[in-house]
C-alpha cells in the first residue's frame, strides 16, 4: 500500500508543478516544440523571392549607403526583370546625404514598393500610419505597446504607397518564433511590413482587427482572407518556407509577378536571429511571415492545451505506475519507451496534420519519473521481502 501512495504523490506533485507552470517550464516547452519545425522538409513559394545585397555586391557596386539615386535604378531593374512588387526593409529616416531623395521618391509614388520604420522607447513621432478598423473588444492592452514610431523622411513618407513596421519578437530565451501582425504607438495601430505587403498585393487600402475579451482574434485584409492570430496580434511562423536567394549584382533571374525582398547580407549591415532552425537574415523572416499567410496555415497553441497536457501527464503517469506494480517487469520496461515515443510521435502529427502545438516534454518527464519511482519502490519491496525469507531459512538451514 505504502509503494502506491509514494507513486501517487510524486505523480500529484508533478501536475501540481505544470498546474502553476512556472516561467521555465515555458522555456523548455517551446525547445521542445521547436523540434517539429527543425524536422519539416524545406519548401519555397513560386511567388517569393529574395535579391541580397552582400559582401560581393558591395565589393563591385561600392560602399554602403549608395545614393537614393542608384537604389532608384536598382528598384527599377527588378521592375524591368517583372517583380509584382518590392520590398525594401530599410529605414529611411534620414535625408540621403547626396541630396538626390527625389528619384526614389519618384518610384516609389509610381511603383507598388514597400518600406520600413520602426518602433522605438523615446516619443519620435514620424511613422507613417494606416487606416486599422477595430471591432470587437477594446485592444488596449492586447497589443505591443511603444512609445514612438521612427519612419522615412517626409519626402519619401509621402510618396510611399505602403510603410509597415520592421520589428521581431524574441520570446524569453532570445528566439523568434512569433511575429507580430500589428502593433500599438499611444492609439494608433501600426500593419508589419509583411501585413503591408499582403496588403498591396491584394490591392486594398486597409485592414480590420477582430478583438475579443481574451485579446486579439484575427488581423483581416478586406479582399484577402482572414488570418488568426494569438491575443497579442502574433502569428506562429512556419519555419519550413525558404526563399530563393540571388545576389543583386549578378544577372537576376525571372521576376515575373514575383514579391522580392531587396535584403542587406553584407556583414554588418544586418542583424542575424535566432529562431528554431538556427540564425537567419531579417529576411528570412519576411519571407517565413508572408510564406505563413500566403499559404493559409494558422500554426495555434489553444487555450485547452494547457488542460491536455496536464490530464495526458496524470492519465499516462498513473497508467504507467499500475503497470509496474502490478504486471511482470518487463512490460514495464516496454511500456514506458513506448509511452515516450507515442507521445511525440502524437505532438508531431498534431502539428504536421492539425497545426497544433501540443507539448510532449513534460508528458515524457512525468511519465518517466512515474515510471522510475514506481520500479524503485517495486524492486525494494521484492528484494526487502528476498531478505525475510533469507532470514527465516537462516535458522534452519546451514548458511551453504
């Protein structure tokens, strides 16, 4: 009686610890989960392109920053090449220092390109805003929230056909694996530059967000499709799409009805991250982002998982203790591997087949000490009994 009361209570205390879900074991749960993006086969869209300005490129064409001028001409050769539209993840805040910001200016009035700004922590105020619908419940408080917005010159602000954010969400252990879809500066709501590529390409001038009393629900551009987020505007990124990568001083490739990224590689001019198949370019993530929407896939971690995982942990667990204290040994020892596989083997398919992310981690963790604890106490109670029979024999018996 005594070996099932232990067993029980180690169980109990283990729910208990993923009931209060301590900040760690968030950490360790998403590591896990990163699993199943690190084993899907690369993939990447026929519509989606990334032209890199890199080492190479700056070796031949000169020093970074070029004038506005030569970006211009640049811009116009991808056009020529038959890009659908371009996007440029760069800040434009200050004026080019050749004085030449009329010819970008120019294309980008003309030509559906996109350009970044970004959110900052002091009161800069020249962001560039878009028109946000909000029905539903107040989003205050749901959002990301920043003080100020630093966004192109004037020149270039006002000639901008789209502007969208330039920021990333790392989350506690310094890996993205959300990105936001909008965020907030004082009452106004800012679109990511990869809602506002959405945007252009679907050829509508605003979006609508959907707010609920448990946060955000779903980001909508009118003549595009809904696209569900978690309550902060975040969507999960499926890491499985990669762009094409071509160099901008080398003969570019067809263009035709493409979006292309016009990225900086060049070491130092970009900022690598972290994400769960391993550091890449900001444009990757771009492309990640787009590739995520543009293909429908609503990657979600449900409010009922919580409930799940801790029912599967106390279900498995005490199924796993009957059958070591009650069964022959060995299929215990069977038992409890095949437990483990089953249960990421089952988290796996949820993701591939349902685009859930269930964790199995701490699953395998309480299914494994259940079953260590109960085998310990079991064999202790065995060999405890081996001794008192010993004893007994001992009086009647030589010791030989």
């Amino acid at each position: 009686m005594k070996k099932w009361i232990v067993s029980l209570l180690v169980i109990l205390v283990l729910c208990g610890i993923r009931f209060a879900d301590p900040w760690f074991l968030d950490m360790v749960r998403m590591k896990a989960l990163d699993q199943h993006q690190r084993n899907q086969v690369s993939e990447s869209l026929s519509n989606l392109i990334t032209i890199e300005i890199n080492n190479a490129t700056l070796k031949k064409k000169g020093q970074w920053p070029w004038d506005r001028n030569t970006l211009a001409n640049e811009i116009i050769k991808l056009y020529q090449s038959g890009a659908g539209l371009v996007v440029l993840p760069i800040l434009f805040a200050d004026k080019d220092r050749f004085g030449k910001d009329a010819p970008l200016a120019r294309i980008l009035k003309k030509t559906p390109s996109i350009i970044g700004q970004i959110p900052t922590t002091d009161d800069s105020n020249s962001g560039v805003t878009r028109g946000v619908a909000k029905v539903g419940h107040p989003w205050k408080g749901w959002l990301y929230q920043y003080q100020g917005v630093l966004g192109p010159i004037p020149e270039l602000a006002k000639n901008a056909n789209a502007v969208g954010m330039l920021i990333i969400a790392p989350e506690g252990d310094g890996v993205v694996r959300r990105m936001p879809l909008v965020v907030a500066v004082g009452d106004e709501v800012y679109p990511s530059i990869s809602l506002e590529v959405l945007r252009m390409a679907a050829g509508d001038v605003s979006y609508q967000m959907k707010t609920g009393i448990a946060g955000v629900e779903a980001i909508r551009i009118p003549k595009y499709k809904i696209i569900k987020t978690d309550a902060h505007g975040n969507i999960w990124l499926d890491f499985k799409w990669k762009t094409p990568v071509h160099a901008l001083h080398e003969k570019l490739p067809d263009l035709s009805g493409k979006i292309v990224i016009l990225s900086m590689t060049a070491t130092g001019l970009d900022n690598p991250v972290a994400t769960p198949v391993g550091v890449v370019h900001s444009h990757d993530l771009i492309g990640s982002t787009l590739a995520t929407m543009m293909t429908g896939r609503n990657i979600t971690r449900p409010f009922w998982t919580d409930f799940a995982e801790l029912g599967v942990s106390f279900g498995l667990g005490l199924l796993l203790m009957a059958v070591v204290l009650l069964l022959p040994w060995y299929i215990g020892a069977v038992a409890m591997p095949a437990s483990v596989v089953g249960l990421f083997y089952g988290s796996s398919y949820l993701f591939t087949k349902h685009d859930l992310l269930v964790d199995w981690s701490y699953p395998v963790l309480t299914v494994f000490v259940a079953w260590a604890i109960a085998a310990f106490l079991r064999f202790m109670e065995e060999f405890k009994l081996r001794m008192e029979i010993k004893k007994q024999f001992e009086h009647y018996l030589a010791p030989a």
